[in-house]
C-alpha cells in the first residue's frame, strides 16, 4: 500500500471510532430530524433540533436524519461560533444521515448548518439550528 492511500486510510477509521467514543465518554446521543423541504427539524434537547449539554460532561453526537430522503440528500455539515472547533461530522456527500460528534470540552454556543440538496434539481439550502454547552 502507498503512504498516499494509507493517511486517509487512517483518518477514516479515526471517524469510525467516534461513536464509541461518544457513548462511552458522557452520552446520551442526541437524535434530529430534518424535513428538507421546509428546514424544519425535530428531535434535539427542545424538539426543534437546537442541541443543549452541560459543558465538559463529555462526548456527545448528534444524528441528523433527513424525514424524506427520496429526493434530497445531505450536501455538507458546517460549524460557526464559540467551540466550533470542537465539533466534526461523518457522512453527508448526499447521504440521508451525518453525525455529528461534539467532543464537549467547554463551553460552546455553534450554529450548525446542515446543507440540503435536492437530487434531481441540485438546489441546495442551508438549514441551521443550534448546539449549546453551557
């Protein structure tokens, strides 16, 4: 095997791993729903996909699943805010579900922005609610 297909080789089974590392280190998860065509969410801890942890109680993920995932799928997963860098996903690339790992180390208040895409048109939008670690 070449370096050049070993170092995403590696980083992928990085990711794999972050589920247990989530429900290990301080669940619960968090589920979220997400009607594509409207960008309303459902599940989270407020049932509007808006997300609240105590800060620092540990890994936390986030699964986002689209409702109607027949002619839309997820184009990408964006992070803005205080913490954001304490945030990454997995999946996306026009799946119907990503998840989310909030590694939970501090405080954080980061709109995530989940890109939806409509398969058969390429329209895309930009769907955004909230994780909080108070």
């Amino acid at each position: 095997m070449r370096r050049s297909e070993l170092v995403p080789r590696l980083l992928f089974a990085g990711l794999l791993s972050l589920p247990a590392l989530a429900a290990a280190q301080g669940g619960p998860d968090f589920k979220v729903g997400l009607d594509p065509e409207t960008c309303a969410f459902s599940g989270g801890s407020d049932g509007a996909g808006n997300v609240e942890a105590d800060a620092g109680s540990g890994n936390k993920m986030i699964q986002v699943r689209l409702d109607d995932p027949r002619d839309w799928g997820i184009a990408e997963v964006r992070f803005d805010g205080d913490g954001a860098d304490q945030m990454v996903h997995a999946g996306g690339g026009e799946a119907h579900v990503v998840n989310i790992f909030n590694r939970n180390s501090g405080p954080a208040d980061v709109k995530y922005s989940v890109v939806v895409q409509n398969k058969a048109t390429g329209e895309t939008r930009d769907c955004d609610p909230r994780i909080i670690n108070r």
